[in-house]
C-alpha cells in the first residue's frame, strides 16, 4: 500500500517530507529535470534547504549529472 501523503518521485527520504512536497508541487519528481535548474532557484523554494540541495546534488553525482549553473 502507497503512502499517500508521500509524492511519486525518485527522490530519497532523507532530504525531508516538506522539501519532497514542495519539489514535487513546483513539477520536480526526477532527477533529470534537476539538471535544468541552480542551486540557486531550489534554494528559492520553500522547505528546501542546504541540506536537501546537499543530498540531491550528491544522487546527482551518482548518476553522472549536475545542477544547472546559475
């Protein structure tokens, strides 16, 4: 059973509820489509803090990708 309270999207758990809803509420659910967008502009975003931007940016590395620069 899907927790509804919790978005569909790939993004990890660990950088917090409000940061997942409030990516997902401004159409981020993927990593690829960070890649269109600077720190900068997420940082911009309510809920989504220095630590989000950290551990997004790091699943990012992973996966060969980057935040777009600002």
């Amino acid at each position: 059973m899907t927790d509804a309270a919790q978005p569909d999207t790939e993004f990890p758990r660990g950088i917090g509820k409000v940061a997942t809803r409030e990516l997902t509420a401004h159409g981020y659910t993927r990593y690829e489509q960070l890649t269109a967008v600077s720190e900068k502009t997420l940082l911009a975003i309510h809920g989504v803090g220095p630590k989000a931007i950290r551990i997004l940016g790091e699943e990012l590395a992973e996966r060969g990708l980057a935040f777009a620069e600002a």
